[in-house]
C-alpha cells in the first residue's frame, strides 16, 4: 500500500486545487449573473419610462396655433 499511497495523496491535492478553482469560478458566475441582471433592470426601465413618454405624445390631441 505504501507505493500507492504517494499516488493518492498527490490526487487528492490537485482534486482539492480543481475543487478551489471551480468555486472561485462559480462566484465570479455569480457574481457576473448579478451585474447582467442589474444592467437589464436598468435597460427594462429605460425602455419603460421611453414607451410611456411616446405614448403620452401620441395619445395628446394636436394643439392648434394661437390666433
């Protein structure tokens, strides 16, 4: 078992250093998945407040010129 154990030992490190990368990636996901969901509420309102304001244009009667 000793010749084998060298082997293990040296697995389980570098699964530990796969396990370590694969959560800093899972937050940097995240945390990439916070930021486009931000941006899109930002865009979502912008495009609101945009459709509200051309729908007040073209719902108002024209306005005719003072005499």
């Amino acid at each position: 078992m000793s010749d084998l154990e060298p082997k293990l030992r040296q697995r389980l490190e570098a699964l530990r250093a796969e396990y370590t990368k694969g959560q800093q990636t899972l937050q940097e996901l995240e945390s990439q998945i916070t930021s486009v969901r931000a941006t899109l509420m930002r865009i979502s309102g912008a495009v609101q407040v945009l459709q509200e304001t051309l729908d007040d244009t073209t719902e108002q009667p024209p306005q005719l010129p003072a005499s």
